[in-house]
C-alpha cells in the first residue's frame, strides 16, 4: 500500500495545481455562491425612511418591527430630511409615526395615525405601506381584545384584578412563542430547518454537494488515463494485478477527499455559521463513500476523457434540476414523493448515515475485489 501511495504522490506533484483546484473547489464555490448571495441581497434591501414624532413604546416597537424585516434598510430621519432624500430619489418612500400615536393605538382607534411620503418612482410602496398597516392592525387588534377583556371581567367578574398592561403582555407572549406570521423563506426545505427570520437562498450543504459530485467526477479521469495501452503490460511484471492497482488508490483519493471534506465542515462553521453534529459528520462520510465509488465505476465505463467529462457536466446538471440540492422540487415529490426515496443526496440532506445507493456502489465494488482475489 505505500508503493500505491508513494507512487500516486509523485502523480499529484506533477499536476498539483490542478488537483489542489479541484480538492478545494467545492469550498471555494459554494462560499463565494453564499456570500455573493448574501451581498446582492444587502444591496437590494428597499431604503425606506421613517420619523418619529413622539419616543413611546409603541412608536419604537413599530420602527424596530420594521428594521427586522430582512427585505427593508431603514433610517431614521427627520421629516425635511426624508422628503430631501425621496425628492432625490435615494428613499423609496417615508412614513411619519404622528404625534398621540400611542394614544390613538391603545384607544383602539385607526384614524390619521401614520403620513406617508412617495415619489413616481416609489415602486415598492404600495407592499411597504400595507406591512406597515398590518403591523398597526396588529397593535389596534390587541387593544381592541384588552378592551373587550376588561369590559368582560367587569360585568362578570368584578373581583378581577387583571390590567390592561398585563393583557397586552400576555398577548406578546402568546405571538412570541406561538410564532404565527413567521415564515422562512429557501430553496430547500426539510422539517429539521428551524425558522428564522432572514430569508435562506441557498442551502449550504447542497451546494457542496453538487460541487463535490462535480470535482469527484473529474478528478477520477486518472482511471483512463492510466489505462492506456503503454501502462497495462506492465502489470504483468508488477506484483499486484490492475484491479488490486485500482482499487487501492480509490482508497487513497477517498482518503485525501476525506481529509477536505473535515476542511469544509470547519470552514462552514467559521464562515457560514453553519453548525456541526455527528448526524452531520456521519451524513458527510456516508455521502463522500457514495460519490467516490459511484465516480470509480463510472469512470471505468469510458475510454474516452472528452466524452467522460461531457457526461459528468450532464450528471452534475441532471442532479441540479431533480435531486432539489439547489432547485425547488416541494411540488414534485407532494406529487410523487417516491423521488425523495431514490433521490441519492436526500440523505446528506436530512443528515442521516444510511443511503441506499450506498449499498449499491459498495457492493459493485466489492465484488469486483473478490473476483479479482479468487
């Protein structure tokens, strides 16, 4: 097994380059995917201002209600200052929380409680001024209900001595852990994902995924390469058969892929926030083994590298569109939900060791090895 190793790192220092290249290429692709997506996002937040004319709570909770929204950038400024900006065109619009808001809310009432500023090229208004509406609606209703409450306890229940305070409380507390306008928004969901309140554009995982099958696939040419006609007579002097050569540096490549699929599990952590479990280690390993051996027995197939390497682009393309690594497929397995059974990266998707086609590839492979030792 060292002469295999020692003789395949002579391989690799020749084109270290290119191999170091495609190691790398499912780390490097997928956070420069995630971080360019994160970027265009920021830079496509709607700039929006807002003015505040009386510090209340109720006013502040409505502006910081608004900061949250992942689709918003907000400013606070003054009124002269938001209508400058909107005659420039630097805001899309402007709303103005009025004088006796607070009042108005917690008297139920709806009348004359925001102005708003636009322009004729305030294209996201009209969605901005209808969030805004139903977040006051959403304060208007609680107090309407505390209202109601309160007129209840008074007629049944005089003794009572609950306060309109600590029903507005109890209400924020019900929304807070009931969760009930919350949704995140990706391109792949499963029901392990826990909601959040940014908007998820690429799944993490699946990238790479798609990404390792990629470079997986093209790193395996060196089993045409080695196959010429000039290298196979030599294994008639050599002490190991051709199989036993093959076999033992699939073992090294899925040794070495190992050893930067770690890498990637840590980068991820760093840069990507992305956490680390054993699921998570197990579902890699499982998937690294599954690849490795599919791109083996594949590559074994062809004689031609052209023609191997158009077939692996075709693949990688094949699995973007159906496996729903990248691309939405919520509608076609509701319909046909046998696709999520031989979808061969659902498993690396929900975290799991077990993959059948595990069992397939191993299995080609092992028995490829017994024929050849007896």
């Amino acid at each position: 097994m060292m002469s295999i190793i020692q003789t395949r790192l002579m391989h690799w220092k020749k084109h270290w380059i290119s191999h170091l290249f495609w190691f790398l290429l499912p780390i490097l692709a997928t956070v420069c995917m995630i971080q360019v997506t994160n970027v265009v996002q920021e830079d496509s937040k709607i700039p929006i201002g807002m003015v505040v004319k009386e510090e209340t709570g109720l006013a502040n909770a409505l502006v910081e209600t608004m900061k949250a929204s992942p689709l918003l950038r907000v400013y606070e400024l003054s009124e002269s200052e938001a209508r400058s900006r909107i005659e420039s065109h630097e805001l899309d619009s402007a709303f103005i929380i009025e004088d006796g808001y607070e009042a108005k809310i917690l008297r139920g009432s709806r009348n004359r409680l925001l102005t708003s500023y636009q322009s004729n090229l305030s294209f996201a208004y009209t969605p901005i001024r209808e969030m805004l509406i139903s977040y006051v609606q959403q304060d208007t209703g609680k107090a309407k209900a505390a209202h109601t409450i309160i007129n209840l306890q008074e007629s049944l229940q005089p003794e009572a001595t609950v306060s309109f305070d600590e029903i507005i409380a109890k209400t924020n507390e019900i929304q807070a852990q009931e969760n009930l306008l919350a949704t995140t928004f990706s391109f792949y969901n499963d029901a392990g994902v826990e909601t959040t309140d940014g908007i998820t554009i690429w799944n993490t995982w699946g990238l790479w995924a798609i990404f390792s099958i990629l470079s997986t696939l093209l790193l395996s040419d060196w089993l045409m390469k080695e196959r010429s006609s000039g290298l196979m007579p030599r294994f008639t002097f050599i002490r190991f058969t051709y199989k036993q050569y093959v076999i033992q540096n699939l073992a090294v490549y899925l040794t070495a892929f190992l050893l930067f699929d770690f890498l990637s599990i840590a980068v991820f952590n760093q840069l990507l926030d992305e956490n680390i479990n054993f699921e998570l280690i197990g579902a890699i390993i499982s998937f690294r083994i599954l690849i490795s051996t599919g791109a083996f027995l594949v590559a074994l197939l062809f004689k031609n590298n052209y023609l191997y390497y158009g077939v692996s682009f075709i693949l990688v393309l094949f699995l973007i569109i159906l496996s729903g690594a990248i691309l939405p497929i919520d509608g076609l397995t509701a319909r046909y939900p046998w696709l999520l059974d031989i979808n061969p990266l659902q498993p690396l998707m929900d975290q799991t060791f077990w993959n059948p086609w595990l069992v397939v590839t191993t299995a080609l492979v092992s028995s490829g090895s017994q024929k050849e030792r007896n």
